[in-house]
C-alpha cells in the first residue's frame, strides 16, 4: 500500500493512503441541516415569523446579504448552478423591478435600522447587469440599509465580458472583493467545457481589478473537467500561481449529467480517471503549498496575508452558502431566484424559475418555495459541525453549557463513532474536548457526517466526494 506523504507544510500533512482509505461522499455543510432537507412546510408565512423575530430582537446578529443574478450570455458545461442563458439585456431589467419588490416586502417586515456587513452578488453572472442597472441595484440595497465601513462587497465577475470601465464603476460602487470562474487555462479543456478564456485575457482582467484597487482577488479552479491531465493542470498551476490570487478555491467536479442538462453536452470518455484526478488533486495541493498558500479547509487556500487566514488564525472562520467567510455568524438575507438564507433558527430558500419568481411577487407575496426550522438538537449540531469545520476543535463544556446538556451522555454514540478516527491519528478526543489532528484537517466533512442526525434518512441528495 502507497503511504508516501505527499505534502507536510503549512501544518498539513498528506498522505496518499489515508485519502484513499477515507475518501466518500458526504455533505459540503454549508449548512446544517443541508439544503436537501429544506421542505415546503416552511413557506412565506414561516419566513416573515422569524424577520419580525430578528425585527423585536434587542441583540441582532450582523446582517448579510446574498443577491443571485441568475443570467448568463453563454452556457457553461460543467454547471451546477441556477442560471437562465439568454442574450436578451432586457431580462435584466425586468428582474431589477422583481428584487425590488422582493425587497421592500422583506423590509415591511424589518422595520428596525439595519446595517450591512456582508454583501455578495453571485449567479449566473452579476455583470450581466448594464452599468445602469448595477448602479441601480446598489442605489436600490443603499436605499434600504447602511453598510458598515469594514462592509465585505464581492461579486462574481467574468473576465470574457467584463470590462476595464465596469471594473472602474465597481469600485466605484463600494465593491472590494472579486471573483473569477478560472476553471483551467488549457485550451483543449476550455473548448469541451465551452468556456473560452484566454489566459492573456483573465491577466489583463485581473491587473485592471488591481488597478482599481481590488486587493482581496479569488479564483476558482475545477479539477477532473474533460481533457484535463496532470500535465494540463499543472501548467494552469504555472499560470494560477503567476497571477497570484489572494485566495483560491479548488472544487472536484460532480458529473450529474441527469442532474444538471448541462453537463450532458461533455462526453464523459473525455473525463480524466478517478486515480488521474486524485493525482491531479495531490499535485494541486502540493504546488499551492509551495506557493506559499495557507490551506483554510476543504478546497480553500489563501495567501497569509489575506483575511480569510486570519480568520482562520484567530478562529473567527465561519462558513455559509459562499463557502468560508470571515465574519462571525451572521444572519442572512437572500434575494433572487433560488437564493438561500439563513435567519435565527432557520433557511429560507425561493423558488427556482422566472415565472414561479414574477408570479408570486405580482401577488405581492415573498417568494419562499421552501425551508426549515431547526430546533435545539438541530442548532447544537449546526454548532458543533461548523466548529469542526472552521475551528477545528469543539469545547465540550461550552456546548453542554449553551445547550443544557451533558456532552458526554448526549452525544455518547457519536463520540463511539468518533474513535475509530482517533485511532487513526486524525483527530485526538480527550474529557474536554475534540481536537483534528495536521493529518485530519481533509477529513473534517466525515468528521461533521458522525453528528448529522439526518444522513441516516434518504433524501435523494447526490453528494460530492470528500475529498
């Protein structure tokens, strides 16, 4: 059996065996409970109870707002997400006057003073937005709260339309944080997946974001795409480490052609091999190390001077349907096709299509198709999942005493489960807490899986592998 360490810097250890012995599927825990456990017994009249519950509330959790754009000009293979591809510019339009209404329902029921600490417009693609229309919708969400003046502004942008003047009129707008959809420079790679960016093209995008003072820049790489070798991808990694992102987020790819429509126009004999993307992972891991990259968690990596490893460094890391976050919990206010919130002790998600969207907003109504109340059993596990996957470690007697409960007894099974791991040196359990160990810091999903109470009950959900 191959025991080779692959990588031991930035207190990561890498061992080819124990990825392949632990490596399964299992929840990404944006949340907990996960999205596939949303249901359609927790509607709109269910969203406005806990918005007049934060509204009464004398000690509020920072705000956080999620806007999804949901429009494209071109179709991308490898997408999972929820988009609408059109190159009519009007569409935008109409779908600014639904997120205001969206919007002012919100607010009639939050009535109090609000501040923004978080701001994050993803899709689609948020730059499908005419300059009008992006000055519009930040006029519109400036209207409606104040923004703290350490506020987090980040959009998702396209470097294949995304110009020098739109970059200028972000900063403009208060933007700080951009993102790019990377995915891989190879050209074979760019054309089966129908995405064609140059590498010239993303380094003159990336250079005017700096210009404009843009200093906290992200990429996001996909391994295991159509026509992609460990050759292929490492002279991406060249080109990757070249640019220099302050952060980076390496995501496996899911082929769910029945899932996603999408993804039924790859021709899978053109995938790489499970052992070609484990190697292409190993090799990504280890290059970005060398980098200089700090590993944050999952497929996450940040320059150590970016606040997502501070964050990390002083364990105010938290993770929320953006991935890791440097905030503490926030609540989270979610506009826009599908898009996912997150308020108190519940998820709120909206519905799915453009029609669903406009017709229930014409009725005057939020556009809620489903959801979840967590109770305490729920919101101790949220806790005690998110610290393993942001702190990692949980403190026994901070849960018992939060939630009332003595760890030990209640979570006795759990920690029965947990052994097996401890033995393997990947985590270490002792009277008062649970610690991951360098060599367990890949493995936290499998640990967070044990205190998932509803994986045990099918929900259909297709999950991604660990690693």
């Amino acid at each position: 059996m191959d025991t080779r360490v692959v990588a031991r810097r930035d207190n990561l250890e890498i061992s080819e065996d124990l990825i392949r012995r632990f490596d399964s599927l299992g929840p990404r825990y944006t949340s907990y409970p996960t999205a596939d456990r949303f249901h359609a017994e927790f509607n709109a009249d269910s969203y406005i109870r806990y918005l007049e519950q934060r509204n009464r509330s004398e000690k509020r959790p920072p705000l956080s707002l999620y806007i999804h754009v949901p429009f494209c000009a071109s179709l991308c293979y490898y997408c999972a997400c929820n988009k609408v591809i059109t190159k009519d510019r009007s569409k935008s339009a109409t779908y600014l006057q639904y997120l205001e209404k969206e919007l002012q329902l919100v607010r009639a029921h939050l009535t109090a003073p609000e501040a923004i600490s978080q701001l994050h417009l993803g899709g689609g693609t948020p730059t499908f937005l005419s300059h009008e229309e992006m000055r519009q919708l930040m006029t519109l969400l400036r209207n409606h709260f104040s923004f703290t003046e350490d506020a987090e502004i980040s959009i998702e942008i396209d470097p294949r339309t995304v110009t020098a003047e739109y970059l200028h009129l972000l900063a403009e707008l208060g933007f700080n944080r951009t993102s790019l959809g990377v995915q891989d420079f190879d050209e074979q790679v760019q054309q089966a997946v129908h995405r064609i960016q140059p590498f010239d093209m993303v380094a003159k995008c990336i250079q005017q974001s700096r210009d404009e003072g843009f200093g906290s820049i992200n990429f996001d790489l996909i391994y295991g795409l159509p026509k992609q070798n460990l050759a292929s991808f490492s002279t991406t990694l060249d080109r990757v480490i070249e640019l220099s992102p302050a952060r980076i987020a390496l995501y496996n790819y899911a082929h769910l052609p029945t899932r996603f429509k999408p993804q039924r126009r790859i021709n899978e004999a053109d995938l790489p091999s499970a052992e070609e993307r484990l190697q292409i992972f190993l090799m990504s891991i280890e290059r970005l190390l060398d980098a200089g990259y700090i590993y944050i968690g999952l497929d996450h990596f940040a320059k150590p001077d970016d606040s997502l490893a501070m964050a990390m460094q002083d364990k105010s890391l938290h993770r929320n349907f953006q991935g890791y976050t440097t905030r503490a919990d926030c609540d989270l206010i979610a506009l826009g096709l599908s898009a996912i919130g997150k308020l108190g002790a519940s998820y709120v998600q909206n519905v799915r299509t453009l029609d669903e969207y406009y017709a229930i907003l014409d009725q005057g109504k939020l556009p809620v198709e489903k959801g979840f109340d967590l109770d305490n059993d729920d919101l101790m596990r949220r806790e005690i999942i998110m610290e393993l996957m942001c702190s990692n470690s949980v403190n026994f007697a901070q849960i018992s005493s939060k939630y009332q409960v003595d760890f030990h007894s209640y979570f006795a099974v759990e920690l029965e489960r947990l052994a097996f791991f401890a033995s393997e040196g990947l985590i270490a359990i002792d009277q008062n807490s649970i610690s991951v160990l360098t060599k367990g810091r890949m493995f936290v999903r499998a640990f967070a899986m044990i205190f998932d109470k509803y994986l045990a009950q099918s929900s259909g959900a297709k999950y991604s592998k660990l690693i």
